[in-house]
C-alpha cells in the first residue's frame, strides 16, 4: 500500500520569511528525488508573482507549485482541502505538499481539518506544522493590542486549487494571533537573526527563546537567516516526544531592541507524568470530549493544545494531539517508557486536571 502524502503547515506573520524557506527547501541539493508539492496562500495581488519567480536548482519552472489568488487554506469547510490535495495528487504522487498559510490565519482550524479527515480514506497525513517569527518583531507584536480580524473559512471553486478568502469572523490582537501560531507549531525558526544589533544580540536571543518556550515548551526552536535551515529539521525529523520544559530563564539587565521582558501569565503549559501507569482508553477518550468540547470547560479552563504519549490497558502505546476541541488518539509503534501528556491554554488548575486524567489510570 503507498504510503501517504506528508503534509507540512508553514505559518507566521507577513515578512516572516515562509516562501524563502520554502524555496530554499525546493532548490536544496539534498533534496535528492523526493518529490514536493506547493500550496501558497497570498495576501495581496502584488505578492502574486512569488510563484512564477519559483524555480528549481536548474532555473527551471517548478511543475507542482500552485499558487491560490486572494485565497485562503485555513479551512472551517473542512473538506474542501482535504479534496484539493486528493485531486492533486491524483494526477502525481507526491512525498510532501507544504501549505504556505496566510499571514493572518489562524492555525488551528486547518490542523483540525486533517485529524478530522484522516479516518476518512485520504491520500494526505499531518506531518507537522513549521513557524516562522521574525525575531526583530517579535517583542513588539507581542506587546500589541492593535485588534486584526483573522482569515480563515475558505470555499472550494470546483475541483480546482482556487479557493475564495472570507474572513473569520473572529477578531484577535496581534498579540493573541501571534500566540496561537506559536501554540500550534510543533517547531518554530527563529529568523532574521542577522539583524540584530551585535551588542544585544545573544540577550535579545535569549529573551525570545525564553517567551517562546512558556507558550510552547514542546517546539522545537532553530535559529536562521534568510530562512535558511537543515532540510532534515524542516521536512524529514518528527519529534513526539514530551519532554518536561526548562525554568524559564530570567533577566536582571535592560530590555533589548525587540522583547519587551514580557511575562504570559495567562498562557499556561502544564506538563502531567504518569509514569508506568495504563490507560483505558474508552474512558480516557470520554474524559478528553469533556474537558475539550466545551470551552472554557467545566473546569473554568480553556485548553488550547494538548499532546503526549501514553500506555493502554491493550499494551499498546499511543500518540494523543489535540487542538481546542478536536483530537485524536492514534497507536504508534513501539512502546513508550512513561505516559506524558502536555496541555496548554489559560485558566487550567493542575491538581484538578491531573484527578481528572488520573481518574482513567487502571488500578
């Protein structure tokens, strides 16, 4: 049986650097004959030229890029996607397709789109999701409350790659959206590095990675220029492993030019080890609908993400992903030492959280 497309989600605001990392993963010699698709998402007429710019090693036109005018694939129509990369590849068989999203999209509505889909029969599978940050920015996107409505539904246009853009309907601070990409991104490239000053260069480093890493402890973070980055970081390693974050670190010294010695109080990232302990599953996976399909829960808290591994009362071992109140329980391969599970949100009380899910440990 072939084995299904790979796809890889690229996110991040306007300027961030997604089609330059996505061209350097087109024309990287390592690349070898594994063969990649492209969707691109742009926000404006002017950026449209990017695709017939896209051309390989050679200076040839790239033959699997397509590029969506005035579009949107940040699905809620959750099945005009999945239909889209079925049609495509239809007519080619394709290692990856990496969707480049919009600048303002929201993440969270297209991950959910492929977990929905996947005990459907489609040719595609999640493979991760990859954003960009221009750390020049960062601090003060970070800080800002300026209020940007999201895109995010989008409408299939026959059998096509066109898509029409609608706004979400759901307005965020910039703050708030640049939150959610980070939240949703299993690794995350810290870019622009070349333009920070040299004298508050590793400081200014050092504050981002420290913010990032409360919001999302589980990323993996890369540093670049030019977008440029290890293609096995970028295409070919998936991590899913838990691990426990870090302290985070803290500062005595001034602010730098970008961050802001902002803290993130209300993002909370609550790490839970069982150790040896089985799951039932059934009962687990009741528990989960309770705690994510009513948001804030009954708990009062607002799960954003939830991820980790865990063993079952079947002796298999199992991978949990979960974005708001979509998620899945998939078995892997292999088994796993302990049962670690990773929620982020806001409002989440750890001990009761933790009674809850203990609740689904067998005796």
């Amino acid at each position: 049986m072939e084995s299904k497309c790979k796809v890889i989600i690229v996110c991040g605001f306007l300027g961030s650097g997604k089609t330059t990392l996505i061209e350097g993963i087109l024309k990287a010699p390592s690349l070898g004959d594994r063969k990649i698709g492209v969707i691109q998402n742009e926000y404006s007429d002017q950026m449209g030229m990017e695709g017939a710019l896209m051309k390989d090693a050679s200076g040839n036109d790239i033959e699997d890029f397509y590029e969506m005018p005035n579009g949107c694939i940040c699905c809620s129509g959750k099945g005009d996607l999945i239909n889209t990369l079925d049609t495509l590849l239809s007519k080619k068989h394709l290692d990856y397709v990496l969707v480049e999203m919009n600048g303002l999209a929201d993440p969270s509505q297209i991950v959910q789109t492929f977990w929905v889909d996947d005990g459907l029969g489609s040719m595609v599978i999640l493979h991760q999701t990859i954003a960009l940050v221009d750390v020049g920015s960062f601090g003060r996107k970070l800080a800002s409350t300026k209020v940007i409505e999201a895109v995010e539904s989008t409408k299939g246009l026959g059998s096509g790659v066109y898509f029409e853009e609608q706004a979400s309907g759901k307005e965020y601070s910039e703050r708030d959206l640049l939150l959610r990409q980070l939240v949703y991104a299993d690794k995350i490239l810290l870019n622009k590095i070349d333009l920070i000053p040299s004298s508050t260069f590793e400081q200014t480093l050092s504050e981002v990675r420290d913010l990032i890493t409360q919001v999302n402890p589980t990323a993996e973070l890369r540093e670049s220029t030019y977008s440029q980055a290890d293609l096995d970081f970028l295409i070919d390693k998936s991590d899913t492993a838990i691990k426990p974050s870090p302290p985070p670190h803290t500062h005595s010294h001034d602010c730098s030019h970008s961050c802001t010695h902002i803290h993130l109080p209300d993002i909370q990232s609550i790490f839970l080890d069982f150790g040896a302990s089985l799951f039932d599953l059934q009962q687990l996976e009741r528990c989960l609908g309770e705690l994510l399909w009513e948001q804030p829960n009954s708990m009062g808290a607002t799960i954003m993400r939830c991820k980790g591994t865990l063993n079952a009362n079947d002796g298999q071992s199992y991978m949990l992903q979960g974005v708001e109140e979509v998620f899945e329980v998939k078995r892997v391969d292999g088994v796993s030492t302990n049962s670690k599970l990773l929620f982020i949100g806001r409002g989440i009380d750890r001990e009761a959280l933790f009674k809850v899910l203990q609740s689904c440990v067998l005796v």
